[in-house]
C-alpha cells in the first residue's frame, strides 16, 4: 500500500472513530442518577448549535435534564476527553524524544510539582487549587531544565534523571505535609488520585484550545518524531536540529501537562497504554500516531470516567483508580515483552 493510499485510508478510519467519539458522548451523557434517555440528551445538545436548534422540538424536554446535561454531565465528559487527549498526545511525544516506550508524561515531575502546589494550597486553606497546582507544575519544569542543562544543551539522559529526581523530592514533601496535616489527608489524597468532578465550562474552554493547538504543532514536528526513533547522531545527519527541535518539544509538552495536570489532578497509565496500544494497531508513523492516540486518549479517558462516576451510584470514585485498573496489567505486559526483548 502507498503512502498516500495508506494516508486515505487513515483519513476514512480517522473519521469513524471521531464520528463514535460523538455518538459515545452524547451516549454517557444519558447514564447516571438521572435517567436521560439518548433522543432527550441528543436534543439538549443539538438546541446550543446555531442552524439546527431551530428544528429541534424541545416540548418533551424538562428543564432539570437541561440543567443536568448542559451544565453537569457535558462539561465534565468534554474535559475527561480533553484530558486523555492531551495526556497520549504527551505520550507519544516522549516516547519518541526519550526512544523508550514506557516513557509516560509525568516523567519530567509534573505531577510532582501540581500534586505539591496543590497540597500546598490544601494545608494553607489557599483558594484557587487549581492555579497552584499549575504553578507547581510550570515551576517544578522550569526547576528540572535548569538542573539538566549541560552549557546550553539539555541532554535526554540528564533531563530523565533530573525528573526522577525532583519528582522524588516533591514526594517526600508531601508526605511530611500530609504528616503533619492529618485532617487533610483525604482531600490530598482524592486530587492527587485524579478526578474531573469538578469540571466546568470555564475549564473546557481554558484547557481546549492550549491541548489542540498544542497538538497541531506536535503534529507539524510528525517527521523528527520519526527520526528521533532511530538516534539523534542519524536525526542530525538528516537535516534535522534535534536540539532546537527537542526543546520546543518539551516546552510544548510541558505547558500542555501543566494545564492538564491542573484541571485533573494526577492520572496514571493514560499516556502510557493508549500511545503504545495505538502504535501496536497503526505502527509507528506519528503522522498517524499522534492524531489517532489523541482521539484513543479521549475516548479511553471518558469510558474511565464514565466508569467512575456510574459504578457505585450516587458515590464516585476517583477516574485515576479507574484508569490504574486497565494500565497496571498492561504496563506488566510491557515489562514483561521487554524483558523477552532483552533476553532474546
């Protein structure tokens, strides 16, 4: 099959799955406490769109549903989906730079910094947890590439240590606080497990537009992200300024995990299964792998969610406990293909 025969026939694949990614939406949006049935729920969402909610009858329609599904239910559904995106989109990215496949967005102690900013603004009784948990991010990043600069170079080697590293000092941090502020622990403990329970559209709009357009541009590096998988010495020889390359990368990828990170807490496994499940179905062309792990991280992050908030009704249970389950034996079958790997 030709490249551009191949590329038609992503096109058409692309398209069926975004087209299920819709009608999965509108679907979960009817399952919870409040029976919605999927006519009402579609009608409810088709009324916001200019053109068509004119022809839509809403006299069957009452206004709690309404209330329910366009000011509860679709925000946190749409920022589930956001999230997953953004996290497999940081996944594959790193895969590639780090030529590793169990590379995982946090890598580079993003979910340490958030989790402490957060804590931070727990134990103080600071308002705004969100906003702290981006400045913990964006600051704890800042901190890691000041530490793994070598001259003006950031090696992958250093930066990889350097995350492990301050990720495990923020640990320690957090566990002393949560020591000493015992009364808080469980507060701490269910953000920092992640959950998009209090998801609004205030966050849908914030969180949007900084995932997709970092996306495309991830998108339009699709070529070095091919190359960076076999070697930065054949990168080079080929044209490409891995350095400069690399870096808009990581910034990239680490204003995208800080608002992530911010809006959800700390939710494992996303950016680790889904990159490498899609890479197994497609292969590993990030032309293809980048847009179709975006849309399989948005469609696994809202069944998650989904998941979480249906299980033990009206009680929910953090979407990271969820999204754990699934990636724990999957990141054991990973160990365990590598382990074959390297012993032949």
């Amino acid at each position: 099959m030709s490249y551009f025969e191949k590329r038609s026939f992503f096109k058409t694949i692309f398209s069926c799955c975004f087209i299920l990614l819709v009608v999965m939406i509108v679907f979960v949006s009817t399952l919870g406490v409040a029976n919605i049935t999927f006519v009402n729920s579609l009608k409810i969402i088709a009324e916001k769109i200019p053109l068509i909610n004119k022809y839509i009858d809403m006299k069957d329609v009452i206004n709690t549903h309404r209330t329910i599904i366009w000011q509860i239910r679709l925000p946190r559904i749409l920022l589930a989906g956001i999230v997953g995106m953004g996290l497999s989109v940081v996944g594959v990215t790193f895969q590639s730079m780090f030529k590793n496949p169990m590379a995982d967005p946090y890598i580079l102690g993003v979910s340490s910094g958030a989790a402490l900013g957060a804590t931070l603004s727990i134990v103080l009784g600071l308002p705004f947890i969100n906003i702290w948990a981006f400045c913990g991010a964006i600051l704890t990043v800042l901190f890691v590439f000041q530490i793994a600069k070598i001259g003006s170079k950031v090696q992958s080697i250093t930066l990889l240590l350097a995350g492990i590293a301050i990720s495990s000092m923020m640990s320690s941090i957090i566990s002393v606080l949560m020591i000493f502020n015992r009364d808080k622990i469980e507060m701490i403990i269910f953000w920092i497990m992640g959950s998009v329970s209090a998801a609004s559209w205030k966050h849908v709009s914030i969180l949007f537009p900084v995932t997709l357009l970092g996306t495309m541009v991830i998108m339009l590096f699709s070529r070095e992200l091919n190359v960076f998988l076999v070697g930065d010495d054949s990168a080079k020889s080929l044209g490409v300024e891995t350095d400069k390359v690399k870096k808009l990368l990581l910034v990239i990828s680490s204003v995208i995990m800080a608002f992530t990170v911010s809006v959800s807490g700390i939710i494992g496994f996303v950016g680790l299964i889904i990159p490498h499940a899609i890479r197994l179905i497609i292969g590993p062309d990030h032309r293809a792998l980048v847009p179709f792990s975006a849309l399989g991280g948005a469609i696994f992050m809202i069944l998650c969610d989904t998941i979480a908030r249906t299980i033990i009704p009206p009680t929910e249970i953090p979407v990271g406990a969820v999204t754990a389950i699934f990636g724990s034996p999957y990141f054991i079958y990973l160990l365990y293909r590598s382990k074959k790997k390297v012993l032949g």
